[in-house]
C-alpha cells in the first residue's frame, strides 16, 4: 500500500484492507491487551506489536487502605466496606503478571509480535504504515499507540503537529516527574513465613517515612505471594541524579542500589515477624524487581488523522492513586466499541470522529483520576500539604467520603457488542455515550428498506 501523507482525507474506501478497519496496535501493555483481546471477540483484523521480546508477567478482595508508621503502627484506615452494595461490585488487588496471563489467553499467539521497535510511522487518506528497527513494517487503516508515557507513536503523530503548527504549547513540553517507584513480587510464602498470607481479603498497608522521602506499600495476593513497591519523592538534587534515565527503565546495577538503600525500612506481617524490605527481596527473583520514573501528565491532543493513542501514552498518572492501569483499560472499552462502531470499510474522516468521540468521552474522566492520583501521591508524601491530606483523610465526615467514592466509581463502562455485566449498584452508572454507538451490521438493518 502506498501512503501518501498529502492526501491525508482522500476518500476512498475501496482501498481498505478488508471490510472492517485493520487495527495496528504498537504495545503489548494493559491497554493494548485489552483492546486486542475485545477486537478479537468483535471479529476486527488487528495485530500488535511490542518492543520487549518477552510480555512481563486473580486477586483478593480490598477493603481497606491501611495508614501505618515506621513502628509498625496503625494510624488510621481509609475504608472500602460497602462497595458491591453501592456500586455493584467490591475491589479486589490483582498482581500484573496474572492480569497479563488472562489477557494474554484470549488472544491468538499469531496476533502478537514481540521483538518490534516502532521507529517511525506514516499515515494518510488511504492507511497507515509503521517501520520497525529489525526492517519490518506493517500496515493497516487504524494505528493504536499503547506504547507508554515515552510513546513513539505519540512521538510521531506530535512531530507532524508541531510542523504544521497546530499542536498546544502545553504538549510540547517533556515529561514532568518528581518520584522513582522500586516494585517487585515475592515466591509464594507460607502463613508461618508471612501470616497475611492466611487472610482472607487483601492486607494493603502503607507506611509513611518519619525522616526520610520514602513511603512504601505492600499486599497479599490470591497467588499467596506479597507484592511491594517503594516510592521515592525526589529533591531537585536526586531529581537531576535520575533524570538521564527518564526515557527507559533503570537497569540491574540501579535497581539494587536502591534495594540496598530501602532494605531497613520497616514491613507489616501481621504478625510479631520484625520483618525489613530485605527480607520481601531475598524472597523475590531479582528480575522480578524494577524501577521506574513516575512521570505525571494528561496530554491535550491524543489522535491525528488514523492514529490515536491509549493509557501511559495520552495519560501518565502517578501510581500512588492506583487508577492508571484501570484507566488503560477504560480506554481501551470505549476505543472498542467506537471502532466497531464504524461503518464498513470507513473513511479517513469517520475514523477521525470515532476518535474524537473516544477523547470527548475519557478526558473528564481521565481528569478525575489526575486529581485522585494526585491527591493520593500528597498524601503519602513528606510535605505540610501531606500532614494536611493525611489529616484531612482521617477526620472526613462519612457523608463526604461517600461523596467522593460515588463520582470515583460512578463511571463503569462496558463493551456494548458483548453481554452486559448485571449492574446492581446503588450508585447508578454514569452515562456512557459509547455505549449506544452500534455495530455496522446492526447500522444496516435498521437503514434497509425493502421495496
């Protein structure tokens, strides 16, 4: 296929690949998982394409958010009981690599391509084209940017903005950051190794530095294994120190270094165990360790012409909240249901308000979850604003904690070409435009008249 970036809404569905819009998904991350694998069941062409030559690798029900300190200590609790009763379902921790693993069962192998660097990528009226660095390309009539915070497709699609002048000033800028996480996932341990272990529902326990610019979190899983990850609030010194490694992860020689100097820091059991951060890493394969920049931003401008991007690669938001990976998700249930929204063998310029549509949607709440992320990192941190949060959070009136989790938990979107999920909830759901968007099958039933 030939494409021609000068004929950028030259409309011509005659050249598609096939009646449906392929799909080119750069990213084999939890959005770009999801997407494939909800593309898959809407019978839509799509293949995806990662870097890493390998996927890194369910849950307990959480109740609560545990506020501890350095003796071991319980300050106060930020309590989840009540959840199915109000919004239909309770929350549960799910590790990474088992969330992976269950994605990665629904879609075909032959749909995943591993080893791929996206380099540089071109698109126009009639399809778009994407080079790897191993001489490979792939071409199809959407491309999908599920490529983290350092998106290539992001990278070019911005590239093409700024020289034609039309991209925010604001999306111009690097990365911001201000925090390193330390994550890792220990072997299975046994009730007498780790006594949360036997707990029925998951034991999430945040602990708050006194003198030093750490806080550190850690749970029990279903898989019987305690899962960690460490956060570091950088000074402008420490943030210069990590800033040359911003554009990928730390390696080897980092991430020990820094276990070496968390591994004093002090860990809940459950029990009388005076267990340290050493100890959850002698338990642990060191490759399962990793260290992170945890960039913060929500980008204004997420699609151009054919190519639109999912999670980290439009938002990256501070883990400290915990709704970035739900956030991916999201993206990727409402960018499904719009793609099979569109008609059969659709035009450059549908493509673009099914895009458009996707953005209008997710920003508010995207938005949202900026400011909870947000307001969870502050509180988890070292400064007066964080003495504040954390008092704030201890004495909020129950009326107004409730408030806040109904807007939080409000919107709970669906796929609308599958079965829909019994929502039993108290708290109704928000409206989901997506989900009235139909099928093309369906589009044609209702505009065929019989003479």
């Amino acid at each position: 296929m030939e494409i021609n970036p000068a004929v950028t809404f030259k409309h011509d569905r005659s050249v598609m690949y096939s009646k449906r819009p392929r799909v080119v998904i750069v990213g084999a991350g939890l959005g770009g998982l999801t997407l494939g694998m909800l593309l898959h069941k809407a019978d839509i062409p799509f293949d995806i394409y990662e870097r890493a030559i390998e996927v890194k690798p369910l849950g307990k029900h959480v109740s609560a958010i545990k506020m501890c300190n350095e003796q071991r200590g319980l300050e106060f609790s930020i309590d989840f009981e009540g959840h199915e009763e109000e919004f239909g379902a309770n929350g549960y921790m799910i590790t990474r690599p088992a969330l992976y693993d269950l994605l990665l069962r629904q879609i075909p192998k032959e749909r995943i391509h591993l080893g791929k660097k996206a380099l540089t990528m071109d698109q126009g009226g009639n399809g778009v084209l994407v080079r790897f660095s191993d001489g490979t390309e792939a071409e199809g009539d959407i491309l999908v940017g599920a490529d983290g915070p350092y998106s290539a497709v992001r990278q070019g699609i911005y590239a093409k903005l700024k020289k034609a002048g039309t991209l925010p000033p604001s999306d111009m800028l690097p990365l911001p950051f201000s925090t390193v996480c330390l994550v890792g996932q220990t072997r299975p341990l046994t009730p007498e190794e780790f006594p949360d272990i036997a707990q029925e529902q998951c034991q999430l326990r945040r602990t708050i530095g006194t003198d030093k610019m750490y806080s550190w979190s850690t749970y029990n899983t279903a898989q019987n294994t305690v899962a960690y990850f460490l956060i570091q609030f950088l000074t402008g010194e420490s943030s210069k120190e990590n800033d040359s490694f911003k554009n990928s992860e730390f390696g080897p020689e980092a991430v020990l270094a820094m276990c070496e100097e968390v591994k004093d820091f002090p860990v809940i059991s459950g029990g009388d165990h005076k267990y340290t951060m050493a100890d959850l890493f002698a338990w642990t394969n060191k490759e399962h360790i990793s260290k992170f920049m945890l960039e913060e931003k929500v980008f204004k401008t997420w699609y151009h012409c054919r190519a639109v991007l999912v999670g980290d690669a439009c938002h990256k938001l501070n883990p400290a909240g915990g709704v970035g990976p739900a956030n991916a998700v999201q993206d990727a249930i409402v960018l499904a249901n719009l793609i099979n929204g569109l008609p059969f063998h659709p035009i450059a310029e549908e493509i673009k308000e099914a895009f458009k549509a996707y953005q209008d949607e997710r920003m508010p709440w995207v938005k949202d979850a900026h400011k909870i992320s947000q307001s969870h990192k502050t509180m988890v941190g070292h400064s007066l604003a964080s003495n504040a949060a954390r008092y704030v959070s201890k004495h909020m009136p129950t009326w107004l904690f409730n408030r806040i989790q109904a807007r939080a938990f409000s919107y709970r979107p669906q796929v609308a070409f599958l079965p829909l999920a019994e929502d039993n909830g108290r708290v109704r759901p928000a409206p989901q435009p997506s989900m009235s968007v139909k099928g093309p099958v369906e589009f044609e039933e209702v505009t065929t008249y019989t003479v």
